[in-house]
C-alpha cells in the first residue's frame, strides 16, 4: 500500500511540474503602420521592392512572448482601423484595395511590390502580407495574409514575424491596421496556479508518507 500511494504522490508531482512547463497559445495585439513595409529590402538583396521609402516592418519575437518552434502555427486576425494608398485611394482594411491587383505586375512607380514574391494571387494593393525571418532575413517565403484569420506556420530557423503593407510607394501612405497574432507562447518558468496545486499535493502525498514512516521507526 506505501509504494502504491508513493508512486500516485510521485505522479501527481511530476504531472504538476510537467504543466508548469508547458505554455498555451497566447495573443498579442498590434498595430501596422500604411508605410511599414513587411520586410527591410537592404537586409533581403534578392527581395526588392518599391523604390525603398517604407519604414521597417512591425515585428513580433520571443520578447513579444512567442516561442518560434518549427512546425508551430500563427494566427493572424485584422481587427480594426483602415490603410490608404495615397492621394485619391480608398481607405480600405486588411484585404487591401480590391479594385487594385497587386500581384507581380510593378506598379505606378515601375517596380514590383512584396506581392511579386507571394502566390496565390489575387494580392491587392494596401493589402496586409508578411514574412517569417531571422534577425531580419527572410526564411520560407512571404504570404498575404488579408483580413484572415489567417494562420501561417514558423519554418525552420525563423526567429520572428514581420508584418507590413503590400505597396510599391510607401510615402503618401496614412492609416494603420489593428492586427491580433496568436501563437504558441514561450515556455513559462513560473508554474500555474492549478499547477501549483498540483505540485503541492504531491508534495503532501510524499511528506505524509515520510512521516508514517518515522512514526513507525520510532
């Protein structure tokens, strides 16, 4: 009967340590800017677009509470807010300017947009896309990611999401998107409080036996 109830007290408390590893899907909410482009051209060479005034791309790392495990999948969801392409362009959402394909035709400016490198089309122009990436170079290929909720899966050695707008002119830009990413969160040092519970029944169990034991000795 003690190593029965020992080996339920040692379960329960490996069952509890083993939750407090173990992180959920998390959400974070962010903002992408009309001039944010989803991917710096002078760290990606052979990914030009536009005649290179966009701003940097919004980006999302393990500071940002992610784990970027290969295999784990992202969401992507607009929840609010409009973009506009300029001058006499609509303020639209997330799914772009749907009276202007963006695919890999250039554009006004006679260069191609992130879209040149993006499938499947239809890509719209003011449309919300995005890469995976290390440290700023792109891994895996671009996405269009439009109103969603889209989910995208993190290849092998990215270390961030980068968001941005699907443009050739960033410059007249105006608007933003309020955008919602949900993803596998890092792993959290600090056990649950069911978890703790948990820990600390085992804990008990384990003590309880303990003192029976001396109880007998003595």
């Amino acid at each position: 009967m003690k190593q029965k109830l020992l080996s339920v007290a040692v379960a329960v408390t490996c069952l509890a340590l083993a939750a407090s590893a173990r992180a959920g899907n998390i959400t974070v909410t962010t903002t992408v800017g009309g001039q944010q482009g989803p991917w710096l051209q002078s760290l990606n060479p052979s990914f030009g677009y536009g005649v290179d005034d966009n701003s940097a791309p919004d980006v999302l790392t393990a500071a940002s509470g992610f784990s970027f495990a290969a295999g784990g999948n992202f969401t992507v969801t607009y929840i609010s807010g409009c973009e506009s392409a300029g001058s006499g362009f609509a303020c639209v959402d997330a799914n772009g300017n749907t009276a202007y394909p963006f695919n890999n035709s250039p554009g006004s400016s006679g260069k191609v947009g992130p879209s040149f490198y993006m499938s499947p089309y239809p890509i719209y122009l003011s449309e919300l896309v995005g890469t995976f990436a290390d440290n700023g170079v792109i891994v895996g290929t671009p996405f269009a990611l439009g109103n969603g909720p889209t989910v995208v899966t993190v290849p092998a050695g990215a270390d961030e999401l980068q968001l941005g707008i699907n443009d050739d002119i960033y410059s007249d830009n105006t608007g933003s998107f309020t955008v919602d990413v949900s993803g596998p969160g890092s792993v959290s040092p600090t056990p649950e409080p069911a978890s703790l519970v948990l820990y600390g029944t085992g804990l008990l169990g384990l003590g309880a036996l303990g003192w029976k034991r001396k109880k007998r000795l003595a």
